[in-house]
C-alpha cells in the first residue's frame, strides 16, 4: 500500500516549486522499471477519453525547450519562478520538473484502490504516465483536478497539474496531458 496523495492545488504547487531541475535525458526503457510498464496497465485503468475538439489548439513550447504541449484557443502564460503555467478559459495548467521519489509511480501502478482516487494510466508518446483526475471542491474552489507523472529518469519526474473550473470543459486537462512531447 502506498501512501495517499492528495491532489494540490495548481498555485500551491507551483509556490512549492522551487526543485525544477536542469535537463536530464529520459530514463532509457533498460533503465526502467519493468514492473511498471506492465503492472499500471493491469491494475490501472485506462484514463477517460471526453469528446474534446482539438483542431484549433496551438502547440506550445515551453521556455526550457523541455517540451511541448497543445493549448486551446485564448491560453496566456502565467508568470512563475521554477515552474511554467498557463490560463485557460475556465482554467489554469502548469509543469514543473520535481525530484523523484524513488517508488511512489510503482506503489500508485500497483495500488487495487488507486483508481477509487482518481488514478489512471495512459501511454504518452511512448511513455508510461500516471494521471490523477478527479473533481474535488479544495480552497481553491471546485472543479476537476487533474495532475500527469511522467519519469524523466533515476531522479526526477515530470508533473503536469491543471485545475478546470467549468465541469463541462474538463475533458480540455487530459488532452492538453496527452498532447505532450519530451524533446531529447
């Protein structure tokens, strides 16, 4: 059993950020935990896949060259320290790169009660990733919560976190998730 998560809130996570780290490459797939691939497909479902036109979304790079992502029409970059965020219309979405702890993706993958929390698995440009996506009604405000977890390597993951106010929108996170490429 692993320890529970908590969702936070996009602005909190972005003020605690400050543990964004200089590129590293990816983890090769040897150098990947083999359990993982395998196990989080098995235990965890498959993320839920909402109607959303994508058609008029920008491709966005991120000032660190990291990656890209899709944003739809009318996002502007927030101001941050160690992260990069976005408004979106009803929403806001943000990465930053934070150390790894060691066997939480392992521990969430096998987890028979993760998916109760919101949890589930998708394959992302080739890479495993765990995502988190919820609505919950925090200080912050109600809404969905979404956040992705990508390895990035033996000491760092990648996490993208975002937060849709508008319920009916909230499909927006999880393609703005899957939208994301790891440059090298």
């Amino acid at each position: 059993m692993f320890a529970r998560r908590t969702l936070v809130p996009l602005s909190a996570a972005l003020a605690l950020s400050g543990l964004a780290c200089n590129g590293q490459s990816r983890e090769s797939e040897e150098e990947m935990d083999a359990s993982t691939r395998h196990v989080s497909a098995r235990v965890l479902p498959g993320c839920p896949r909402p109607a959303v036109d994508v058609a008029n979304w920008d491709t966005v790079s991120t000032q660190d060259g990291r990656l890209t992502l899709r944003l739809p029409p009318q996002h502007s970059a927030l101001p941050s320290g160690s992260a990069e965020a976005w408004t979106l219309p009803h929403g806001e979405i943000g990465y930053q790169v934070v150390e790894r702890e060691r066997h939480w993706f392992d521990s969430v993958a096998a987890d028979r009660d993760a998916s109760s929390l919101g949890w589930c698995h998708e394959q992302i440009d080739g890479n495993p990733v765990l995502i988190q996506y919820t609505y919950a009604s925090p200080a912050t405000g109600p809404g969905y919560y979404m956040q992705a977890v990508w390895r990035l390597g033996p000491r760092q993951e990648l996490r993208l976190s975002g937060r849709m106010r508008d319920t009916t929108h909230a499909g927006v996170l999880l393609e703005i998730a899957r939208s994301v490429r790891m440059r090298s």
